[in-house]
C-alpha cells in the first residue's frame, strides 16, 4: 500500500526546508558544504572535517535543536495544509545514531571526574532524550511511537516503519525521520576506523576515494495512506530491510544484503523503472564497491543507465538523519524533475561503476531508489514515485510468541564459544551487550532449531552507556587520537544485533530500538509490527541490559529505575507452531504513561519465559509506554 508525503521539516548543512535537499537548478554544480570544522580541530583530530547544520546556535544540546527545528517546521507544514490533521490518530518513527551522545560526554566528564552528575545532566546522556525533550515542546501525544538505534541506516528504517503502521491500521499520520549532531566522540570514533577523509571533498566511487566527511542534520517527513491524503509531494511505494550477517562493521562486499533490500523494496512497487539511485555512498574503498555491485544485481541492465546520487559528499555523513535527509533529496528530484549533481572525480572507480553528473539536468523522475546500509550489516531501501503505486493493501500475518530464554549474567568468551561456532578470541573482544544477547539466542536455538534467515531487533534501556563511558575515558585520558578502534563499533546499539545476525544467519530485518526504559518490550512490539506486514516469518527479539558505572549514575541522579545484568530472547513469528501465544495487540505510545512499579528493559520479557502472563507492559519516567495483549494458541 503507498503512502503519501505530504508535508516534511529539514535541517542540514546546506539550509533550512526545501535548501537543506534540494539539488539546485538545472546546469548547476553539486554544492559542497563540508569545511574544516573548529570544534574537531580543537579536539586534535588529524581528519576535522564536517558539516554543521545551518540555523542551529552554539551551546545547548544541539541534537535536541536540530530534531525540535525539523519537527516544529514538519508540524507548522501540517498546520497550513488545510485539514485537521490533529483530530487523527499521530505516530512517530525517529532514528538516530549517538542520540544524546553530546550530553551524555558531559556526564562521561562528571565520571573521570568522580562527581556525582545532576538530574538535568544524567537525564540528557540517554540516547532517546532529544527524542523525549522534542515530543515535550510540541504538545503532541503519538502513537504508536519509537526509536530506532540502527546506525547509519536508522532513519530509513524508520520511514520503512512509518508505512508498515499505515499499512496496518495503526495510526492515520505518521512523522517520520532521523536526527544526529556531529561530537568529537563520534567523530575520534569514525577517523579511528580510518573512515574519513584526508581531504575534502570526499570523492564517492573515484579511485582515490578514502572515506567520508561527518556532518549533522534532522528531517521529519509526514505520511498518511494515499487514498486519505488531501495531497502529496510524492509517494513511497516500496520498502526492504535485510541483514548481511557476514560483519558487524565491514560491509558484505558481494552487495548481496544492500541488493536483497533493494530487490523487495522494488517488489513491493511493481518494480517501476527506476530513474535515481540515492547511494548510501561513504566513499570507502569496500563500501562503494559493494554498493555499485548491489545496485547492479538489484536493477539489472537498467543499472548502467540509471543515475546515481552520493549526497554525504556534499553535506557530509549526517548519521542517523541520513536517510531521511537523503529520502527528501529523491522527493525533490521527483517533484521539481531534475536529475541531481554530484561530486565527481577526475578518476572514477571502474570497479565501481556510478553514473554521476556533473550538472544537474531538468529529466522526468516519476521514481527514485534510496539505499541504506548501517553497523552491524543492516539495510535498508525505499522506493519513491510520482505517483501510487499499484500494490494493494495487504492482509496482515497472525504474529506469535515463544517462550522466551533468560540469561542472567555475562557468559566468559570460553563458555559463548562452547556454543557457538566462534572462536574465544574474537569473543573476547566484543562488549557484555554482544555476549549476553549471544548467550540468549543461542539458548533460543536450542529449542527452536535452526534460525537462519529470522530477523532481529535488538531493544535497550540504557543502551550502550557503559561501553560509551569506557571508549570515552580512553579519549578523555589520551586524546581523540589515541582512542580505541576496536571498542567503537561496540559504541553502536546494534553492535549486539550485528553479532548475532553474523552468529546465526539472521539475514531478515536487522534493527536495534530504545525510544525509554521500556525498549525491551518495544523491540517486541516493533517485531510483531514487522511480521504483521511480512517483512519477515521469523524476528529473534533481543531484551538485553548491562548497566555499569555510567548506567548506574545515571539512573540515581534521575531517579530511573534501573534493570540488572541480563536478557531475554524469544522469537515471533507467524507459524503458530513458533509460539506458545498469540499476539493478540501490541501497542506503544509517546506520553501519557504512569510509571508506577513498572518492570524496566529485560524484565518486561521475563514472564515469557514460563508462558503464564497474557498482559505485559513496560512504561518509561518520560511517559512513554509499550504494551502487548497476548492469546492463547490453540495447539
């Protein structure tokens, strides 16, 4: 079933609206906006490149600012549309990639320091407080409502997520998008993996590429099922989401995962002939190959013809705001008919074929394809056209639960590679998050079989806080220079559902999420959404916590209650030999929840692991909630 855009808010490097994506006139040159940034020189990186968002002052927490400004325009563009969009039922589907990364290297600070961090600090550190602060200042109650913590590919994803409620009946509006703020942090991180550029601009696809320049940015883009909208700019006809399972960080260099989303994003639509690639395009030298490879498998002889878009070398890598910044570049090709420019080198890959333009070009684009790729091996496409499409809507699949496995403290690598086909060495190296959820599933798999081409969705309380504060205590002690390379993929909340998707063949949507406290049973709840729409028969469901010292002094100066070591896996799928219940409703919302004694990350999946509890629910102190009704299944 199409949905349709019909308003957005954006913010990037290259402006405001309609200038923070738009291609520019016909005949014009790609418009590069990433320069030496002062923050990043100050910080001592060898590789300061970046792309400040426009409009967005100095001090405060600047993840926040960017999501409230393309949040504020998208909801202002709603109000002039001429319907009352607030008499609806109102989803929200973000996605970031460090979230509160900014504050939460103000509570890392407190920690070297050995002070103890106040309320106000302790609650901006976690990944979903932009999130939470932006919902607060517009006055709107949203649901269903979620985050999702996949990397670089989480925006997509999100907007993918967006379509599926629609599809489903869950809301009649969805706004959906990504937000991120470039940190030193962030930025230690990715020059460490030899990830960025040494000059700019950064050159996709050319021989001479050597990766990216970082940049910042929000976009918020409003859908509504086609046939109900008064309107639309365009329409998004197809999504996909997969997982490589070959690397938790390294892309798969046939391309196979990127094609495969790809193939049923275009399944989804019909496959119309597609006019515009917009490439996730890093310019690193595996990831540029594998996509044009990917690109070629999924559109076949048309791949040679159809014109692609790098649109990080302009306004630089804008993480988890990404794809929706780049989804709205496709929309703007799509409206306007103009083909867009791109940064072009003198020496193009031939092993990595790309057709670039020099200047934009006034062309008919009735549809675009937008690709993602993130940590961890997750993808993700979207189809954009000028018009519906053809597909109908769907009937939903019946979503059933297993009993689930618990494992209660963080196995030694020696135990996980009892039990797993990999070595200790490499285990040793991965985060307690990764060997905890490893623990669990493999658990899982013992009693349901083989799991090779499930999806999996990761959910966190506090995410990865505690491997955050070891990475940045190296940084703070040695310079952004000296940091840990190997500890910063772990950073990342889908590190864990990368491992296990490399693990166990887990080759169908890959995604972490966490918008509160309740992000273990969110990860339930997206996961029925996903196997409702037949995105995947099968989601392995990861409720994991490994609260530590930066955890633990976070959830005493906020006064969040605060989960042990451990996690839950279970499976939901629809065969109803998979499941002990069935799903019978599964519910989040952004506000309006009373926290009560409400059981935090993991626990909220506990009473699945003896199959007598039909009602879970899990509430966070910022008023957002997930509930699931379950049934009985008949045996």
């Amino acid at each position: 079933m199409s949905s349709a855009i019909v308003a957005f808010g954006a913010c990037s490097g290259l402006g405001r609206g309609l200038e923070a994506v738009s291609g520019g006139p016909p005949g014009s040159a790609a418009r590069v906006v990433t320069i030496v940034d002062d923050e990043l020189v100050s910080a001592g990186l060898a590789r300061p490149f970046c792309a400040r968002a426009a409009g967005v002052a100095r001090g405060g927490d600047r993840a926040t600012a960017l999501l409230t400004l393309a949040l504020g325009d998208c909801v202002g563009a709603l109000d002039g549309a001429g319907f009352d969009w607030r008499a609806l039922r109102v989803g929200l589907a973000l996605g970031t990639s460090s979230g509160g990364m900014r504050e939460a290297e103000r509570l890392f600070a407190n920690l070297a320091r050995q002070e103890s961090p106040n309320a106000v600090t302790a609650k901006n550190a976690a990944y979903f407080s932009p999130m939470t602060e932006a919902i607060s200042r517009s006055g709107l109650s949203l649901s269903p409502s979620t985050l999702v913590l996949t990397a670089c590919a989480a925006s997509t994803l999100a907007i993918g997520l967006a379509t599926r409620w629609l599809e489903l009946g869950a809301c009649d509006v969805v706004l959906a998008g990504g937000f991120d703020a470039v940190s030193v942090f962030v930025a230690s991180g990715f020059e460490a993996l030899r990830a960025t550029t040494s000059r700019l601009p950064s050159r996709p696809f050319a021989l001479d590429r050597d990766g990216m320049a970082l940049g910042e940015g929000a976009a918020v883009i409003a859908l509504m099922r086609a046939s109900e909208a008064p309107r639309a700019l365009a329409f998004v006809t197809g999504f996909g989401a997969s997982g490589d399972a070959v690397h938790v960080t390294a892309p798969d260099r046939s391309g196979e995962g990127l094609a495969r989303a790809a193939r049923l994003a275009l399944a989804e639509a019909d496959f119309p002939p597609v006019a515009l690639v917009s490439a996730h395009a890093t310019a690193t030298p595996f990831n540029d190959a594998a996509e044009s490879r990917a690109i070629a498998a999924a559109l076949g002889d048309a791949a040679r013809e159809v014109v692609v878009h790098p649109f990080k070398a302009q306004i630089g890598h804008t993480l988890g705001a990404a794809g929706a910044l780049e989804s709205l570049a496709c929309v703007d090709a799509i409206v306007r008919g103009v083909l867009p420019a791109s940064v072009i080198s003198e020496s193009p890959d031939p092993a990595a074929p790309a057709r670039l333009l020099a200047e934009s070009r006034a062309a008919s684009v009735t549809c675009a394809l937008k690709l993602s790729a993130a940590f961890g091996g997750a993808n993700a496409a979207l189809v954009f056209e000028s018009r519906p499409g053809q597909n109908v809507r769907r009937a939903p699949a019946t979503c059933h639960v297993s009993r689930a496995s618990h494992v209660s403290r963080v196995p030694t690598a020696n135990e996980l590679a009892g039990s797993i086909d990999q070595s200790a060495e490499r285990l040793a190296k991965s985060c307690d998050l990764s060997r905890l959820a490893l623990a669990a599933v493999a658990m899982l798999r013992a009693s349901f079989g083989d799991l090779r081409g499930a999806g999996i969705i990761v959910g966190h309380a506090y995410a990865t806080l505690d491997v955050n504060e070891q990475y940045n205590r190296r940084l703070l002690a040695r310079g952004a220079r000296a940091v840990e390379p190997r500890k910063f993929p772990y950073t990342s909340p889908n590190a864990a559902a990368g491992e296990c998707s490399v693990a166990f063949g887990l080759t169908g949507p890959n995604l972490a999420v966490g918008s509160g406290l309740h992000g273990g049973l969110e990860a339930l709840v997206i996961a029925s959404h996903l196997v409702a729409a037949r995105d995947a028969a099968r989601i392995v469901v990861v409720a994991v916590d490994a609260p530590g010292p930066a955890a633990i002094a976070l959830a005493a100066a906020a006064g969040w209650p605060l989960p042990p070591i451990g996690a839950v896996a279970l499976l939901v799928s629809e065969d109803a030999r998979d499941g002990a219940c069935r799903i019978a409703s599964a519910t989040l919302a952004s506000r309006g929840a009373t926290v009560g004694a409400s059981a935090p990350g993991h626990l909220a999946l506990l009473p699945l692991c003896d199959g007598e509890s039909l009602s879970l629910s899990s509430a966070s102190p910022c008023g957002a909630w997930a509930g699931v009704q379950l049934a009985t299944t008949p045996c």
